[in-house]
C-alpha cells in the first residue's frame, strides 16, 4: 500500500492510521462514508454493540467483490482495542466495539456489517446471560417486508400478553426484527421461549413458517429463532448491509409498521438514518430498563 493512500486521524482521543478513504465500497460511497457514518451515529451505535463480541463481515474491493466473516480480532489490531475470548471447541479472540475509536478501526477494514450475540461480557470477561429476545422475520419470494410487517404485529400482541415489551428495526435486507429486553430465569429459556412463540404464530397463520427447511419458504415469512443460540449472531441496529446499495438496519416506531404500505417506506439510506436519530433520537433506547422476566421464569 503507498503512503499517499494511508492517513492519520484522531477520534475520541485515539489515533488511528486509515487508508484508502476514495475506495467506493457501494457505487458512489467510499470508505470515507462509512467511517463518517459509524462516527457520526456513535452513541446510538455503540449503545447496541458495546460489551459483546464482535462478527465483522467486511467487503475489502466493495460490493461488487467477494465478502468474508472475520471473528478473530486482526492480529495488527491496536494495543487498546479491546478483545475478549469466547470459548467453545475453538476459542476466537473477539474485538468488542466500545468507543468510537473502535468503529473507526472497523470501518477502517471494510467491515459493512456489524454482527452481535444477544449477550454481553461482564467486566471480568465472562458471558452474561442473554440479555435480548431476537426474532428475525426474513420474507420468501414473493412475500416482502410487508408481510414482515404483519407478522410482527402480531408478534407484539403475543409477546405483550406474556409480560414482555417488543421493540422493532428493519434488519436492512427485506425483513424485521422484533428484539425484546429479557431477564433470563435459566440457560436456554430465551431461545425456548422464541421456538415456542414461532411455533405458535405459525401454527395459526399458514403464511408463517418456524421450520428450518428452505424449501418451504417461497412464500411465507421464516420466523428465525435460533439467532437466541448464544452462538449466534445478529446484524446490530445501524449496521450497514453488504447489498447492491447502502441499506442501514434501522429502528422503527410501531406507528410506521403499522402505515407502512409500500416496502420502499421501510428501506433507509445512511443519510435518512442520520436524519432519523437527529430528529427522534435512538429508537430503542426504550429497551434500558424494560428488561421482564421470560413465562415461566
């Protein structure tokens, strides 16, 4: 890499080499835009990311190129970025994104996508129990965010009978997220409870599919329970996707699920989003202290 294409910049207090900022990662937005982009929605970005181990899917030549996950922080990564080690039968060295500095090293490494578990590390390292409820409505041709959009209402409703508070954000391809803040009374009862609430939708609506198998999807929206798997992971809320244009994952108000008619109503652009937090704040910052016990808990 030439020295022209490396330059410095401090964030935060941090000091960080950068290189390639004109590199279009999307036609028309640079390396330069994603940084600006992850600086500019810090708060709201690291409140959702902060303290779990971080999957970075990152695009080095753009979208038009070949994409890889990356789970082990870089080698070459900073001295004050912080890591932690998650263990299973492989142990990974996860980066865990706490200060904006952060975001910008990420950035920096063409990470698009932002992925987080439903848990956090205590200050000691060690896992907490999860502290989210996640379903991932993801739509089969030629069922779009719409029908998304209906399930989820009735997601809310089911979920609301049973003590718990959903909160909702496009997941930035075709789908929704319905997170819910959640005390966990035993280990495994978050991802139970998710598996028995998809079953239950999909036992009364015949367009809604909790089944794994992808060739029953065409047609109906998969209510994706296994991301509760505390192996799992989740494009955080702001994340940009790696699709053909920009696409943030994006906080709603139930308000707009509900008026929304066309799916282009629910597709943002980075620039809308930042317009979005200017105006109404971070969406789900209502999901601090909302945290209920699960049925049965």
């Amino acid at each position: 890499m030439a020295e022209r294409d490396v330059s410095t910049v401090r964030v935060a207090g941090r000091e960080l080499r950068v290189s390639n900022l004109d590199k279009e990662l999307y036609p028309g937005f640079t390396k330069a835009h994603l940084i600006q982009h992850y600086v500019g929605l810090a708060e709201p970005v690291l409140a959702h990311v902060a303290g779990r181990p971080v999957t970075l899917r990152r695009w080095p030549n753009g979208v038009q190129g070949k994409s890889f996950v990356q789970k082990h922080a870089a080698r070459d990564a900073p001295g004050w970025l912080r890591t932690e080690v998650v263990t299973g039968s492989e142990d990974v060295v996860h980066a865990v994104l706490d200060e904006p500095a952060a975001l910008v090293w990420a950035a920096n490494l063409a990470a698009l996508e932002l992925h987080v578990p439903q848990w956090r590390f205590d200050p000691g390292g060690d896992a907490r129990p999860p502290d989210l409820l996640v379903l991932d409505l993801d739509p089969g041709d030629p069922a779009d965010v719409l029908d998304c959009a209906r399930v989820a209402l009735r997601l809310r409703a089911e979920l609301a009978a049973d003590g718990l508070t959903a909160f909702v954000k496009t997941s930035g391809g075709k789908g929704l997220h319905v997170l819910v803040p959640v005390v966990e009374p035993a280990p495994g009862a978050t991802s139970a409870c998710a598996k028995g609430l998809a079953r239950r939708l999909a036992d009364d609506d015949d367009r809604v599919l909790w089944k794994m198998t992808r060739a029953l999807r065409p047609g109906k929206v998969f209510l994706d329970w296994s991301q509760n798997n505390p192996a799992k992971t989740t494009v955080a809320a702001y994340s940009l996707r790696g699709r053909d244009t920009p696409t943030v994952s994006t906080p709603l108000r139930w308000s707009e699920v509900e008026a929304a008619t066309d799916a282009r109503e629910l597709v943002f652009t980075p620039a809308a989003v930042a317009a979005r937090v200017a105006e109404h704040g971070d969406l789900l910052a209502g999901m601090s202290g909302r945290a209920a016990a699960l049925p049965g808990g």
